[in-house]
C-alpha cells in the first residue's frame, strides 16, 4: 500500500541543519504551516550525539571577521547564513528551550550539562513546538521535480509531495550515523554538480605508523607499527608543527597535538588534515616538522642542551656512567619520559650534539589518512556557484535549497561546523517558507 502526503515544506535529514530549517520554517508560516522533516535513523540527529566525545562543543562565539577565518573553502558564501542566526543568536536559542551553555578557552560554546543529548532534546523540542512534524525510520530513496513541486519517494512506499524541498542530509563522515552521502545523489539526479569530496578533520598517518604499506586511506582499525605503540597516547602541548607539501610549507600551526590509534590528530592534527589530505588524494608528498620547543631560538636552546649535560657529565653521581645513559639522563630534562622511546627511534642517529635540531625540527613523511568511517566533516560538496547564498536557494531548480554539510562548505574544529549546519539550516527554512 502507498502512502501519499502533500505538504509546504520537506526537509529530508534530521540533523543539525534539518532541524534548524524545520524551526526557520515555521517561524515564517506560523501554526498553518506544513513542514515535514524525513529522517531516516530511528532518531534524529545522531551525529551530533557524538560530537565532542559526547560533550558537543555546539557553536563558537567568536564574531564574524574571526569566524569567517575558519571556514573553507571560501567564507563569503557562508556570510548571509552567519548574520541571519549568529553563533549568539544560536545560544540565545537554546536558551529559550532551556539549554543553558558555557563558552571555554577558544570561545568554544557547550551545553552546561557537557551532554550531547542535551543538545539534540533542545533542537528537536524547538522543531516541533514550532509546529513542525518529524518522522524517523522514513528513508528517502528518490527526490525529483514534480511540476512546480517535488515528488519524494521512501523506502516504506510512504509518497510525499511538497512546493519546496530543503536537501540536509549531511556528507558521507560516520557513516553509522546515517550520512552516507546520499544528498550528493539527490543533487546530481535534478542537474546539480558535486565538487570533490574527501576527509576533513581526521588523523593523518605518519609513514610506519602502522602496520601496512598502504598509503591514503589508512582503516583507523589497521593495527600500529612498533613506532605508532610507542607514539600513541602521547599528548603534546604547546608545539609548532608546520605542514609541507612537495617540499614546500604551506601552513604552520601553533597548540597542542595528540598520538592517538588512528595517527596525529588533536587540535593541531585536525587543522592540518584539510590539506594534508587534499594533497595526499592528488598524490603529492606530504610530511609535517614538530617544534617541541617553539618559545626557544635554536642558539638559546643547544646552548641550554650543552650546559645541562656538561653538568650531566661532572656530576659525581653520573660522571662515570656511560654515555648512553648520561644521554638518557639528558632527555628527560627536555622531553616527556613516554615520549622519549619514541624519539629516539625515529632520530636513530640522535646524540646531544644533535639533539636540539631534533627537538626544533621533528620530521614525519605523511603517507595516509583515517577516511570517512572516522573523519568529523566532509569537505567538498554541492558547487556554491550553483546555490544563490542569500537564500541557498538553486539556481538550477527553483524552489530546491541545500543547507548543512552537503553542501561545498567545512570548517575547522571549534563549533565552526555546527554553527555553519545551523546558519545554514534556519536560512534554508526562512528562504523557503517566504517564497510560498
């Protein structure tokens, strides 16, 4: 049996940005409205529950001229989005559901629960009592052009018909959580093109970190090398790491970095595996150089180095030792004691003459990365030349729009990504709901 509905709106996706439309939708059409989201997992928005281990840093606060630095490949797209619900005006949103939060170091915003879940309540309790109608378990398989309208067919013979569809059904990241990539499919069958797409903000793979000789995606299940055990848990604050693309450097960071199963990941990792990625997909050599000691000049350093293992050396306690355990001696008044195996490992030829070169410059060729079943964001999406940004409305298909992750927008880690799906999301909606 086929089940048809006709309704104003349908938002297919019921996560960050699929909820927010479904609000900024009914703002516009008030208790008359019919707006409809289609959301095919038993529950909405389960990427969002895992985000931030759990504690989901759900926008950053930062005002635009700072924000817009984070986001890629270019932010002018997303600007009209951002001013129509701020990273403020989003907290202020949550609020008036009840969501309290608190804005950390990097004007990260969280929930004041550090509960995901709460999160997810909020903007599901703002979907609906806005009047909106949620299904879940409601897969879509077709959406195509139906006169002025669309057609939407799901997976239970349930049939929709509506003046106005919003595509957000995300990228193809954590695939468990639903986003397989099937927005990109809906865009292409009505004329849309589809840039690129590949893994952002995911662990990068130094070369023998694991076990295998494969290069660009690495399985994050790929058992670790001899190196990659004696690296991971290892967590580095405050060090510079530049990334080099064919021998060139083309971004240098600052802040904290973290050996984990997967590769080099953490702040720093993350912001780096845009490109690193990018570059390693289109085959060109990449590595990355650590900075252990970023605040101290090279000179100041070996001079520093010498005088301690000098002291080293006529201490009457440790003159007679060998060398090799004087050196050892020197290493850990200049690095982290589970660091050190690792270090000289990778340096083989390390000795304390060498040693400050090694601590300024810590080469690493990169050779792979975690893909999709791991990585936070999709990069590349629906071509923005395609999508008027002021209403995210097609240039192609009039009354289609796009919001959230599938289109060709991502955004560093710090709440960036969430509030570009929300920004997004409540355009989206507004957009579509004034043109009726």
């Amino acid at each position: 049996m086929t089940f048809e509905q006709n309704v104003d709106i349908l938002i297919v996706g019921a996560g960050a940005s699929g909820l927010m439309a479904a609000a900024g939708a009914m703002k516009i059409l008030g208790p008359s409205g019919r707006v409809v989201v289609l959301e095919k997992m038993p529950r909405p928005s389960r990427k969002i529950m895992i985000t931030g281990k759990g504690r989901c840093n759900f926008t950053n606060a930062k005002p635009w001229n700072e924000f817009s630095a984070h986001i890629h490949p270019k932010a002018d797209f997303l600007k009209p989005a951002f001013y129509n619900l701020t990273s403020d005006a989003m907290i202020s949103y949550l609020a008036e559901l009840g969501l309290e939060s608190v804005v950390e170091r990097g004007d990260r915003a969280f929930p004041a629960s550090y509960s995901a879940a709460d999160v997810v309540d909020a903007l599901v309790k703002g979907a609906e009592d806005s009047g909106a109608r949620i299904i879940c378990g409601c897969e879509v398989v077709e959406c195509r052009r139906n006169g002025e309208g669309f057609f939407v067919e799901c997976t239970d013979n349930q049939i929709f018909t509506c003046s106005k569809l919003i595509i957000c059904t995300g990228g193809l990241s954590y695939p468990t959580t639903g986003s397989t990539g099937d927005g990109y499919r809906f865009a292409r069958n009505m004329g849309h093109s589809v840039t690129p797409l590949f893994p952002s903000l995911t662990a990068i793979v130094p070369k023998g970190y694991k076990n295998t000789s494969l290069s660009g995606h690495i399985d994050r299940r790929t058992p670790l090398s001899e190196m990659g055990k004696l690296l991971c848990g290892n967590q580095l604050k405050n060090v510079g790491v530049g990334l080099f693309i064919d021998g060139n450097l083309v971004q240098d960071e600052f802040g904290d970095i973290d050996f984990t199963d997967g590769g080099l990941e953490g702040p720093i990792g993350f912001k780096l595996s845009r490109r690193a990625v990018q570059a390693l997909s289109n085959g060109a050599k990449v590595s990355v150089e650590l900075d252990l000691k970023p605040a101290v000049e090279m000179s100041s350093l070996s001079s520093r180095i010498a005088n301690l293992f000098d002291g080293i050396s006529k201490d009457g306690r440790t003159a007679s030792k060998p060398y090799r355990e004087r050196f050892k001696l020197l290493l850990t008044k200049v690095l982290p004691s589970s660091l050190i195996p690792a270090f000289i490992r990778s340096n083989p030829t390390l000795d304390h003459k060498t040693l400050a070169a090694k601590l300024k410059c810590w080469k690493m060729d990169v050779t792979g990365y975690v893909g999709y079943e791991r990585c936070v964001v999709t990069a590349g999406g629906i071509s923005r030349d395609e999508i008027v940004p002021k209403t995210l409305e097609s240039r192609l298909v009039k009354g289609l729009y796009f919001a959230g992750e599938v289109l060709d927008i991502d955004a560093d880690t710090g709440g960036y990504n969430l509030q570009s799906a929300f920004s997004t999301g409540y355009l989206a909606g507004m957009s579509a709901a004034r043109s009726i």
